[in-house]
C-alpha cells in the first residue's frame, strides 16, 4: 500500500516512479497553513529644516509561501522534524537567502540546510533532535539585499516525545521505542513484492529512515495507482482504512489491517504498507507526531531520499553538499550558544 531532485532527467524519472507506485487514496496531500507575505513599508523621514515625508520603500522581492511543521500552538513533532521553508518564487541568490535562515533550538544540535529545488529548502540536523524542547526559525529576508521591504518571519516549533519504530520485516514486527525506552511490540505484515514496474518491485515496502509525514483516522484507499478505476475490473479496491499515519510519498503507510489478521506476525502479504493489529494500529496513530522516525527493513527496494521526507537517507556529508554556503565559515550549524544544558494516498494491501 504505497500512498520530495538533483540530475535532471534521472531525478524526474525517479519521482515519476514513486507516483506510479503510489498506492492512491482519494484525499490529497494534508492541508497547508496561509502563506506568510511580506508587506510594503514606509518610512517617515524628515529633510533638514522641513516638514516630515513618507517614503515609500521597495515592494519585496522575496518572500515566504509556507513553513512546514506548523508552530508549537498547533502541533508538536518528532525528533526527525525537516524543517522546509518554500519561497513564494524561484530563488536567484540561494546563498544569500540561506544566511538569512536561522535556527535556534534550547538543545541545539548540528544542522544544515538542503536545496531540493529553486524554491525550496530543508533543514536537517546531523543527529535527531533532544526531545522534549522547543526550536526557533527566523527568516530575517529584509536582510537580503534589495528586499528590505520584506517581513521578517519567525515560528517557533515544539519537539515532543523520542519515538521510534523500528520494522523488521523478515521477522514481521514493529518495535515501538519512546524516549529509548522500549513502549509496544506489534506484529505486522509489510510488501509481499511480485509487481515489478519499471524494474522496481512496487509491491515491496521501501527500506530505511522514514519520516511521519501526517495521519488519519480513516483513509480511503483505492486502486487508481494501479491504472484500476472501474468497479468491474476484479483487481478493484475501494477500501476505508483505520488509522493510517502516512511514511512516504509513494503510497506507504503504517496502519490497522483490513482483515487478513492471520498474516500479521507470520508473512507479508500488503502491497506496500505496514500493516498492523487493530490496537497495535491504534495506539501507534494515538502516539504519532509529524517527524517521528519509522526505521524499516529487511527488504530490497531501498527508499529514495527524495521520496516524501526521506531526508535521512542521505549521509551528513551528502546532506551538507546540497547547501549554498561553503563548508565552513557559515551559518549552518545551529546556534550552539544556547545550550545552557550540554503513495500520496495509500496504497491498499
């Protein structure tokens, strides 16, 4: 059940294949918070000797479309939280629009920002995030040249609870660790393979470091990823499934299983997803936050770092090459002085 570039034609044939993959549901991606705009400024001077003039400066050049996750008055999120900021048009200057993106967190860590296309950028830290603490983004875009007249933005995120799942899938179990500290232990049912596509078997869940990326209570899962829309066609689904916390771009999701209880423990029978028992399923979406880590494997079809936010596929040097700042010297890393403390939709299987 299979529910974000770098070379060219390789990087779009690769996305192409995770959408082909994508185990489709009939909602799409989770709504995103308002754009935040910059404003026009004006600026009261006064001339020697006469009266006081409005001036009005420069409309921005450059301003802020979307900030994912959403502020700590919203939600709070796991220790592998990306922060992505999207501009609201194409970037000419990156390094400079980079150093004016500044992260602060009461537990810092090393982190580095990541172009993933001319609009958007992710931070990643070197190490998950110290639980339980709180981390600031301010984006001082009228610092930038030229776009003085632009909103600075800040939002400030709160990170919640260590949780980690760890999938095996040979052994078809689900480890559930909170704050280190083992919570539950869910039998599980994962990609049975034995549809391949292209050369990749879509029926295989991806192995390695997956990222929450949102939950529902109920998703509808259908077989359109498939090419199957007719009600008629005996490969047809239409399936309303419980407790679906989405892993991947691609369709891949850890949810309660349709049926086939018998499976779970014992063999992996899905096409894609994690399946799980009914509490297993339920507790797990009761505990899930955006950027939880959801460790899989024990399968060949690796997942691709730019499959949903699957970020921490790459290496930290890999990871640090995709920034537009030199090596060093920079203002990569987080702000270390504040440590005081030392397949869009499912694909149903």
């Amino acid at each position: 059940m299979n529910t974000l570039k770098r070379t060219a034609h390789a990087s779009l044939a690769l996305v192409a294949l995770a959408a082909a993959a994508a185990c489709s549901t009939e909602s799409g991606p989770a709504a995103q918070p308002a754009p935040v705009r910059g404003t026009v400024k004006t600026e009261t001077r006064s001339p020697a000797g006469g009266a006081a003039i409005k001036v009005k400066l420069r409309k921005p050049q450059l301003g802020i479309a979307d900030i994912t996750p959403m502020g700590e008055d919203v939600e709070t999120v796991g220790v592998g939280l990306p922060i992505i900021v999207t501009f609201d048009k194409p970037v000419t200057d990156r390094a400079a629009a980079e150093t004016v993106l500044q992260v602060q967190a009461d537990r810092p860590v090393e982190g580095a920002w990541r172009w993933v296309s001319d609009r958007k950028v992710v931070y990643r830290t070197k190490t998950y995030w110290r639980p339980h603490q709180k981390v600031t983004l301010t984006a001082r875009l009228s610092q930038i040249p030229g776009n003085e007249a632009a909103k600075d933005v800040t939002r400030r995120f709160a990170i919640g609870a260590a949780n980690i799942a760890v999938v095996n899938t040979g052994k078809h179990v689900m480890k559930v660790y909170r704050d280190a500290k083992l919570a539950k232990t869910i039998p599980i049912s994962a990609g049975r393979g034995g549809l391949v596509r292209n050369g990749v078997d879509v029926y295989l869940t991806t192995s390695g470091v997956h990222l929450a990326m949102g939950k529902k209570a109920v998703e509808t899962m259908t077989s359109s990823w498939l090419g199957v829309t007719d009600p008629k066609d005996p490969r047809y689904y239409k399936e309303e499934i419980p407790w679906a916390v989405r892993i991947s771009d691609s369709g891949e999701y850890v949810h309660q299983s349709g049926g086939y209880y018998q499976f779970l423990g014992r063999s992996n029978q899905s096409h894609g997803c994690v399946r799980a028992t009914p509490a297993g399923a339920k507790w797990f979406y009761g505990i899930a936050q955006r950027g939880d880590v959801v460790k899989i494997a024990g399968t060949k079809r690796k997942l691709d770092w730019r499959n949903g936010w699957g970020f921490w596929q790459l290496s930290w040097t890999q990871w640090k090459q995709g920034s537009a700042l030199p090596a060093t010297g920079t203002r990569q890393n987080t702000d270390q002085n504040t440590d005081q403390n030392t397949e869009q939709g499912g694909q149903q299987g």
